[in-house]
C-alpha cells in the first residue's frame, strides 16, 4: 500500500522563518516597498491620466518594478544561499552570483508572465498549465544557474511528478493574500467611500491618505513572506526530486 506524502504547508510557516532571518533588511524592505506601491498613484498624476481601471494596475506595475526586478530576488538568493550553501548559490559569492544571473532570470520571468497572462486570457487553461509546468524555471536559474532550456526542463520534470502537493501549498498562499486584499479593501471602503464605486479612490487621495501607506506597508511585508514561502516551496520541491518520488 503506497504511503500518502505528507504535504508541504509547512512552506508558509518556513516562510515566516526566513523572514524573520534579517529583522532590519525585512523591515527595510517593507518600508521601500511601501514607498515604491505610493510611485503608482504619482505617475498616474505626472501623466496626467485620469480615473482608468485599465491604467491603474500599469503605474502600479511600473512603480513596483525595481523591488519585483531586484530586491525581491536579490534576498532570495541570499537565504538561499545561507541555508542550503549549494554549488549552484555558494554563501561565500552569492553576491557575485545573483549580480549575474538577475537580469536574465527577470527576462525569463517576464517573457512566462506574457505567456501566462496571454493564455489566461484566450483559454483560461493553457496559462494555469503554462504557470505550472513552467513557474520555476526563473527561480531554478536565479538559484542554480541553469540555462533557458534546463531550467523549463527541470520545472516541467519536477511539477509533472510532485505537482499535487506543490499546487496545495501555493493555493493555500494565494489564499493568505486574498484574505488580505478583501480584508484591506473592506476597511477601506469604510474609510474612504469613492466617489465612483467603480473606479475607486483617486490617485490624489491614494497618494495622500494615510491609511494607503500603511496597507502599502502591510502589503509590502505580506509580499515578502509570499516570496520566502515560495523560496521555501521551492527548495522542498529540489529536495524531493533529489529524493524519492
């Protein structure tokens, strides 16, 4: 009889753990991500667009790019190394490592969110197969230095086999996340009624308000646990393909 495989939630928890790992560089992160998600609402005000729900999520993407770019891998990378101190992500160079492989792990990841959100939107299906047989690889080459090829080939052979128990564990995350989106969206419909229930607050009041700033922050440190977490998952998903199946 063959024995159920435990599941891997425990990647929330280690998540939190390797958070907590550098208090200052958490919090310093936070706070810039705090500020960068403010950047959204003041390039919509710099260029002079008005209410869009289209735009929007744009000045947000483009605001938060140099943490998703950047920092956000840049400390994966770093607890990456320290824990596990691998051939691929030595602790001694892990520096000189990321410096040259962030550019074309970003490149990758961009070109998969294309993919993703392209399949997403024609046939729904094709980008959940596309984000999982292929959601690794970015990291896998980040982390272990692999090329274009192998690192889809690695992520594709390693979700085929243990895709169950993996998909639990970051449906269990976006769950977290949305907890918190209805949650910070509900105070803040009671805090500041739109005037357009469609379009919400403008980009004045979401540059001004306090209560942005500190849902940005709130936002930004959930944002880092999510990423320690899949860093976690990721590193239980190498280990058991290392191990049995």
């Amino acid at each position: 009889m063959r024995v159920a495989l435990p599941s891997h939630l425990g990647a929330l928890r280690e998540g939190i753990t390797l958070l907590r790992r550098h208090p200052p560089l958490s919090l310093g992160l936070a706070l810039l991500a705090m500020l960068l998600a403010q950047l959204g609402p003041a390039l919509e005000l710099a260029a002079g667009a008005g209410p869009s729900l289209l735009l929007q999520p744009i000045f947000a993407f483009a605001g938060l790019l140099p943490l998703e770019m950047y920092f956000i891998p840049r400390l994966q990378a770093q607890l990456d190394a320290e824990g596990l101190n691998s051939s691929g992500n030595p602790v001694a160079r892990w520096r000189e490592t990321f410096d040259g492989r962030w550019l074309q792990t970003f490149l990758l990841r961009l070109g998969l969110s294309l993919a993703i959100g392209l399949g997403l939107l024609m046939f729904l299906v094709p980008g959940v197969i596309i984000l999982i047989l292929f959601g690794w690889a970015p990291m896998r080459m980040l982390l272990r230095g692999d090329s274009l090829l192998p690192a889809l080939k690695w992520s594709r052979s390693a979700m085929a086999r243990h895709w169950p128990r993996i998909v639990q564990a970051v449906l269990a995350m976006m769950l977290v996340a949305l907890a918190y989106q209805v949650g910070a969206g509900w105070v803040l419909d009671r805090l500041l009624p739109a005037a357009d229930p469609d379009l919400g607050p403008a980009a004045m009041v979401r540059l001004r308000h306090p209560a942005f700033w500190v849902f940005n922050l709130l936002g930004g440190g959930l944002n880092l646990w999510l990423s320690c977490a899949l860093l976690a998952l990721y590193q239980r998903l190498e280990a058991a393909v290392s191990g049995p199946a």
